[in-house]
C-alpha cells in the first residue's frame, strides 16, 4: 500500500497522526525482530529443536541451557525453561529396569536338558520360553513368547498387565495349538517362579513335553538372544517390543 500511496495521505484517510503510525511501525518491528544479539522465540526454539533432536531427546531445560551458551547462543534460564515447558520439549525418562525372573522360591526346578545344545535337528523338537516387558503410556505390560530353535520363529504368545503364571501358560497354550507337537518336545527356559509353578508343570505333563530349566543366574544356559529374537519377531508382526536383555 506504501508503494501507492503516501504515508501522509493514508493516515489522513484512515484519520490517524502520521507520528503514531511510525511509533507503532518502530515498536512492531523491535517486537518481530528484537534487541540488538536478542533471539526471537521463534529463532530460539528452533534452535531448541535440532539440539533436542541431536542429542536423542536427553537435555533437560539446565542441560539444553549450557548448550545453547556454547553454542554462542545467549539466553536466560529462566527464557530456557519456560519455552521448553510452553512448547512440550522435556527430557526423555529412563526407563527403569524391571526384574522378569524371580528365581528366589522353593519350587521344584526341572533339570537342564539342553546343555546349551540349542540348535535341533527339526521343528518342535526344542522350544524356549522367556518373558520381557514393553513400556507403554499406561504402564507396563508383559510378554511372554515361546521360540522354537530350529528356526528362530515365535510360535505362541501372551501379552498381560501382570506375570502369573497365567502369561506363560497362555503362550504355551497357543504354540502348541498352532503347532500340535508330538510327545517328547523340550521346553527350556529359565527357573522363574511362573515355569516352576505347579500349575505350569502339570500343563507341560498332560501335553507329553519335558521341561528343562538352566543352571541358576546362567543366562548362557537359556541362550541369552532368546528375547532378542523374539522380541524382534514380534515387531516383525507389528508389536513393539523392548527387549529384556
């Protein structure tokens, strides 16, 4: 509009003072643009931004602070803090570990059948079992899956909010649906109390499979990739998993 009309004549239209337009043009153009060495937010957030994304979302407000200073970028704490917390950029929580196996328990423990031998010659001759855990925004949740180690592949799941013995069972009860082994098949998994319980063992018995158990706090006995591998079966089908070792 400047470029057709004067400014004197367009505020005598619009019935301003000439004096007042060019007052309010200084104050918003300090406003866009800020003191001399002043960030705008919009400058600093996207600062903020690449710093939070580079460094995998581990600063929190005193820590992306400091990096922002060393970066020749100067800013209040306070300036720090307060548009973290405006526009949602925190540091990511660690997780806390959570412990799948509780060894310490007076059930009977099956012997170790397998002695690390965990490559059978054909389908449904070795199975394992293990439990591992996924973080969601309502909490934990546990899963349980089974594996047979021939080749790799979950063949029965179960996914709960808790670890009874229940969560294991479930994933049993279903690789034996889906797979309908014959009598003779090895279960090997760890001496939690959910495989030694009673009602877990009596299910193994009436299915005709014998249970095996490592050596007590041998990780290597369960082949210490049994959750890897079935974590990362299940992402495969479309279920995140964070793995338990």
């Amino acid at each position: 509009m400047r470029k057709q009309y004067p400014v004197s004549i367009a505020c005598e239209v619009l019935e301003v003072s000439a004096s007042g337009y060019f007052t309010w043009a200084r104050q918003h153009k300090a406003k866009r643009t800020g003191p001399p060495g002043r960030y705008s937010d919009e400058a600093l957030l996207a600062h903020m931004r690449a710093i939070h994304a580079e460094v995998k979302q581990e600063y929190g407000w005193p820590r992306m602070h400091k990096e922002l200073l060393a970066r020749g970028i100067r800013v209040g704490k306070e300036r720090v803090r307060r548009l973290m917390r405006q526009h949602g950029i925190r540091a990511k929580t660690k997780r806390k570990f959570v412990v799948t196996t509780d060894s310490k328990h007076n059930l009977p423990v099956a012997p170790d059948l397998v002695q690390r031998k965990f490559n059978p010659e054909a389908p449904n001759q070795l199975w394992s079992g293990d439990i591992t855990y996924i973080a969601t925004e309502e909490g934990w949740v546990y899963l349980a899956a089974v594996i047979d180690l021939f080749s790799r592949q979950v063949v029965g799941w179960s996914m709960k909010d808790h670890m009874q013995t229940s969560l294991v069972k479930d994933a049993l009860t279903m690789a034996r649906f889906r797979r309908r082994p014959v009598a003779g098949l090895i279960f090997h998994s760890d001496r939690g109390s959910q495989y030694c319980s009673h009602e877990f063992q009596d299910a193994l018995k009436g299915w005709g499979i014998r249970s095996s158990m490592s050596r007590k706090g041998n990780c290597w006995d369960t082949q210490s990739n049994i959750s890897m591998s079935a974590a990362s079966g299940l992402t495969r089908a479309g279920i995140g998993v964070m793995p338990l070792r």
